[in-house]
C-alpha cells in the first residue's frame, strides 16, 4: 500500500479529525496517531498510523482541491 492510497479503515470523519487536531495547534501532527485512536476507538494503533500517514501524504492535495472548488 502506497501513502496514496486510501486506507480502508479512513473516513472522511477522521481526516476532518486530523484537520481540526492541527489547526488547534495541540500536537505535532508526527504524534497525532494516539490522538486519533482515542476519538475513534474501533482503529488499531496501526490502523491510526496509516490514516496518519495518508492524511500526511494527502493534505496539500486535499485542501488545494477545496480552494479550487470553493
């Protein structure tokens, strides 16, 4: 699996998570992964790593569609 590719286990929910966790300022996004794992129980802590690592991996592309389309 590349960082590109979508885990299974992501949804939109969760990168909205990550989204809010870094505007909040309250970690460095690197140890965000507890953080998600706490907000949505049912991820492993592997899980959590690769929803990290594609919201990482993901975020220019994500949000520079969002200020194209919006």
């Amino acid at each position: 699996m590349s960082e590109n590719e979508r885990p299974e286990c992501c949804t939109e929910e969760m990168l909205d998570y990550l989204d809010d966790l870094r505007e909040d300022g309250f970690t460095n996004m690197f140890g965000a992964a507890p953080y998600l794992q706490v907000a949505f129980p049912e991820l492993t802590s592997v899980q959590a790593r690769k929803v990290l690592v594609y919201w990482m991996a993901t975020f220019d592309e994500r949000h520079l569609l969002e200020v194209n389309n919006g």
